[in-house]
C-alpha cells in the first residue's frame, strides 16, 4: 500500500470503505490534472501562405491549390500533406493545426498578375481568418515580385485603399493588423530564397520595425519554381532551426 493510501484509509478511519473510495478517486483526479493541462495547452500553429503553403483538402473550399493528390509528376513530386513544409513542422514541435489559409498565386498586396485586383485573395484580406492560433507563419511576398507589383514607399499609418496596391505599406499594414488582431501570438514571416533583393530587403526592414522574427530560406529544391519534396524538408528544417533558437 502506497503512503497516500495509507494516509486517505487514517482520514476515512480505514473503516468507512466507501468514503475511502471516494477519496481515492479524487486523489487520482487531483494527480492527472497537470497531464490533462499538458495535453490542453500544444501550441495550435495557423498560416497564412500563397501556393507553396497550399495542399488540396487542408486549405479554405475554394482556395486555389499547386499541392493535391495524385499529384501531377511534371510539375511536382509533392503528393501527401505530410510532406509539406508546414505539415512537418508542425508535426515535429508537438503542435496542432488551428488554420491554414494559403491560396495558390495569392499576393500580399492588392496587386496581381495582368495588373489584375487580387484584393479577394491577398493576404491583408485573408488576415482575419486564422482562427485562434499560439502561432502563426506568414510565408509571402513571391507572387507580389513575380506579379511585378511596385514596391511603393516605407509606410507606417495613414492608409488608404490605393497605398494596398504596391508592396511596402501592404506588407505594413498586414504587419501591423496581425500584431493588433493577434496579440500575445508568435508571429514568424517566411523569406523565399528566390525574391528579388529589394523584395527581401524591404520585408527586412518591415519586419524589423514591427519586431517580427524572419526566416530568410536558403537553398531550397524546386520545380517549376515550386518546392519539391526534398525542398519542403528543407524549409521545415530551417523554420525548425530558426524557432528552436527563439
């Protein structure tokens, strides 16, 4: 007989067995709360993502997706969502999904391919839509480059509708809201390794001023300008590098 027993059955005056029963029920409630408290607080991780955070069946009905199964071999190997880069990262901290929200050629601006209006799937109109998340990853910025979408200037307040259709004070502003909208959330944001040089530096510099951590990506495998499988290990190795540190 263990020492907590032993002291429950002198409390109950050993002779009272149902009272006994009662009260060791209640001692192994008292000691499986921190575990039940454990198990209740992994971190729930949301992303905010363009087309290579996307996979078919895990992002928002009508969200356009690169990543499904069976995948189409001529232009990626990828065909499982445990081979994607935020599945794995996910996977390996010990967190839990809250939301993904990546669509395929979403910009972060307003500004899309062909001079189109790309505010419907851009990334400071999908903001919102994260859910409660401990932390989010923001991963951005290529279609805005490959788009050709002006850079426009350092801008910290005083929006307006136009200021959303270059680069800069979009990204500001997305900044900004996801620090307003999300507080005490750790937010990450994602450099690809194959942005322009004045894309990166103006998402460093963005960064910086609102105190988001960055990942700048190094090196990563793609086809069709598009992470393959060894590719997407390799962001998840990085991003997990880069948290683990933090």
């Amino acid at each position: 007989m263990s020492v907590w027993q032993r002291n429950i059955r002198y409390i109950c005056a050993i002779n009272d067995n149902n009272l006994y029963q009662v009260m060791k029920k209640i001692l192994l409630l008292m000691l499986m709360i921190p575990l039940l408290a454990s198990a209740q607080h992994r971190l729930r991780v949301s992303v905010l993502g363009d087309s290579y955070s996307t996979f078919q069946g895990y992002i928002p009905e009508g969200n356009e997706t690169w990543y499904y199964t069976p995948a189409d071999t001529s232009r990626t190997d990828v065909d499982n969502v445990t081979q994607t880069w935020w599945w794995q990262v996910i996977n390996q901290a010990g967190c839990l999904v809250e939301k993904i929200d990546s669509y395929s050629g979403a910009t972060i601006s307003n500004h899309g391919y062909n001079n189109e209006d790309y505010s419907y799937r851009s990334f400071v109109t999908r903001l919102p839509r994260l859910g409660s998340p401990d932390v989010i990853f923001i991963f951005g910025a290529t279609n805005d480059d490959w788009a050709g979408a002006e850079l426009g200037d350092y801008q910290y307040d005083d929006f307006a509708r136009a200021d959303f259709y270059t680069y800069r004070p979009s990204l500001a502003y997305l900044l900004q809201q996801a620090r307003e909208r999300y507080p005490n959330v750790r937010i990450f944001f994602l450099i690809n390794d194959i942005l322009d040089k004045d894309f990166k530096e103006s998402t460093r510099v963005i960064c910086n001023h609102y105190g988001i951590p960055y990942i700048e990506l190094k090196d990563i495998d793609k086809k069709q300008n598009h992470p393959t499988v060894k590719g997407m290990r390799s962001i998840a190795q990085q991003v997990l590098m880069h948290i683990n540190k933090q």
